[in-house]
C-alpha cells in the first residue's frame, strides 16, 4: 500500500501543476507541500526510514530562519516581522521535507512527463480558451480581485520553472522529440497569451543559459555563478543608478516599469541607511519614505509596497547577512547542479535562470507557492538524475 502511494503520489501532484496551478498558483504550497507530507509518511511505514535533509542545505535554511526571528528586534514592523518569521519557518520545513524524501524512479519517471504533458495542454487550452472569452474563469475565481486577469501571472511564472525538469524527465526517460517539443511549445504559447512578461522573459534566460551548458559544459555553471556573486553584491548600487536616471527611461517602458523604478529608489537609500541587518522582515511596506522623495514620485505612495525584486527586498529587510546567505544558497544549488548527469544538469542550469530571472520582478520572499515551485522543481530535476543515471 505505501508503496502504491509513493508510485502515485508524485504523478497526482504534479499532474495538477500545469492545468489547476496555472489557473491558481497559490495551489503550488498545498499541493507540493502537502505531497512532501505524504511521501514521508508513506516512506515511513514501508522501511521505517526517515527522510534525509541535505545537511549543508538545512544549515542554510535554520540560519535564514533564525535571522528571520531575530530581525523582530530592530524591525521597524516588529509584529509583521513576527508572524511573517513564523511564515518562513513553516516553509522552510515544509521544502526542506519535499527535498528530503525520495524521487521517483524508472518508469515512473516516463509516467510522470506523460501525465503532466497531457495537463499542460488541457491547462493551455483552459487559458487560451479563458483569454478568448474574456476572462470568465479568472473573474469567477477572483471576483474579489481589481484585476481578475493578471491572475494568471503567478502560474505562468511557476510553469517559466517547472517545464524544464519536465523536458528533463522526457529526456531521461528517452521520449521521442516530438512530445519535448510539444510541452516546449505550449509552455511559450501559455506565456505569450499573458499578460505579463515575466514568464517569456524567464523562459529566454532559461533557452540561453541551457545552450551555454550545452555548448560549455563545464563553464556553463561557472559563468552563471560568478554573475550571480557580481549581482547580489552590487544590486543595491546599480539599482540605485537606475532609479535616479527613470526620467530618461519616460516613453520607453511601460507605467509598471517607471513605478518599480520609484519603488527602488527609495528603497535603495534605505538599504544605505541600514545595510548590515537591514529593517526586519517584511517590513518593507514599513520603512519611511521622505516628504522630498514622494514630492519627485508620480506613482508612489505613503502607505509603501513591497519591493518587488526579491534581492533587492534581502537587502532592504534583512541587510547583507540576509542577501548573502540568499547567495550561499544560489551558489549551493549550482554546486549542486553541477553534480548532476550532463543532460539533467543543462535542465536544471536553465530552471535556476528562469528562477533568478522571476526572482527579479515577483514575489515577496515570505511567499509560500514560490517556494513550493522551487522546491518541485528540483524534486522533479532529482528524478530526472535519477533516470539519466540508470
């Protein structure tokens, strides 16, 4: 019985990801971490084992933590900052247990990416068909929301990440090239009928840095290491550039793009106020924004938003303690990645860009379905390794 569950669990999950989770990607966090709860106990009964965390990865995650719930000390919005610390350490065991338990296996593997092939087109075809007819679904869904449409957003980011351990299990399990293909075509065409331009353009960072791992095997992981160290150590000071000179940007991107841009600018000179421990966690909406600074802001407002830039965010509410365990744990993942067979690894090189890609535009970092896709995503890269190998 345990191990029919084990069998099935995964195929149940995942299946649901590309059609119910592009729909609402808020159903990741149930959905992943509830199977990493289920795997557990079914590995539990079956060999009486327990699941086994990856040690320096735990480190990592307890160190994130506690700097989480020590940052309620000097945060400027210490009961926000309380309850978002109790957030992070609920997903952080939750992802933590979804990585400790054991992938899928043989033939399961091949299951897998034909299950979640099939749901990607009927996911597809429930978008495609929702957009044609303006938007009946969403609106039904999030009828509350000001913009029912957008809330596509966040499952076409979470699919940005999770095609790729998807070609990756077609092939290691050997499928024809015609079914990669498909699940490559659907997962552009989903994100060209958006509205955001997040996912495609996490999906072009992801297609470049897999021809890098491709054609460069073994510099491929280098050279987006060292561009990730060069990014989270200076982002606060060419952001900071950019923010300042947005008037010479008016008329060439969107009104979103000039707000981001007002966001950052004072957010960026926070970051200068505070650099070593930052505000506090999710304190970003908390933290002062001058008379003089809003006086130059057309979108801007006193009640504060959150930065949108996850790094940027790292270092505005947790300082460069904060952004650089953020980095210990990107450059940990490449090593990691670096470990992996050939062809997994140019999969998972291309999932970690698309990821660092998102990382830049969405999502606060207390926000549990966006660790429950990075999670997926390298549960499903495990389970590609593991088929590449045998």
């Amino acid at each position: 019985m345990a191990g029919a569950v084990r069998s099935a669990a995964p195929v149940c999950a995942f299946a649901a990801l590309p059609s119910a989770g592009l729909v609402n990607g808020a159903l990741y966090a149930p959905l992943l971490f509830g199977l990493g709860v289920v795997l557990a106990a079914a590995l539990w009964v079956a060999d009486a084992a327990r699941p086994r965390a990856d040690g320096a990865l735990l480190l990592l995650a307890v160190l994130f933590v506690a700097l989480g719930w020590a940052s309620i000390a000097w945060s400027v919005a210490p009961a926000e900052s309380a309850r978002r610390a109790l957030q992070l350490t609920a997903i952080a065991a939750a992802s933590l247990l979804l990585l400790a338990v054991p992938p899928p296996e043989g033939a399961a593997v091949e299951r897998l990416f034909a299950v979640m092939l099939g749901t990607l087109a009927i996911g597809a075809l429930a978008m495609v068909g929702d957009r044609a007819l303006g938007y009946p679904l969403q609106h039904l869904i999030a009828a509350k929301a000001a913009y029912p449409v957008t809330k596509y957003n966040r499952g076409l980011d979470y699919l940005a990440l999770l095609v790729w351990p998807m070609l990756a299990c077609g092939a290691a399990a050997r499928r024809r090239p015609r079914e990669m293909l498909l699940a490559a075509t659907l997962a552009l065409l989903v994100a060209a009928a958006g509205k955001s331009t997040t996912a495609p353009a996490a999906l072009l960072v992801g297609a470049a840095c897999y021809g890098l791992a491709v054609r460069t095997p073994r510099w491929g992981t280098r050279l987006v290491a060292a561009s990730v160290t060069l990014m989270a150590v200076t982002l606060p000071v060419w952001l900071r550039m950019a923010a300042q000179h947005r008037a010479l940007l008016v008329g060439h991107i969107k009104m979103s793009g000039l707000h981001r841009l007002e966001i950052w600018d004072y957010m960026t000179a926070r970051v200068a106020e505070r650099p070593l421990f930052g505000w506090g966690l999710a304190a970003a909406n908390a933290v002062p924004i001058h008379p003089a600074e809003l006086a130059s802001y057309r979108f801007v407002v006193p009640q504060g938003v959150y930065p949108h830039q996850q790094w940027l965010e790292l270092w505005l509410e947790l300082g460069v303690v904060g952004a650089l365990l953020a980095l210990a744990l990107a450059l940990l993942a490449l090593g990691r990645i670096a470990r992996l067979p050939p062809g997994t690894a140019a999969f998972a090189l291309a999932a970690f860009a698309a990821a660092l890609a998102v990382s830049f535009s969405n999502f606060e970092i207390t926000t549990d379905s966006w660790w429950a896709a990075l999670a997926g995503t390298a549960f499903l890269m495990r389970a590609a390794a593991r088929r590449e190998a045998a």
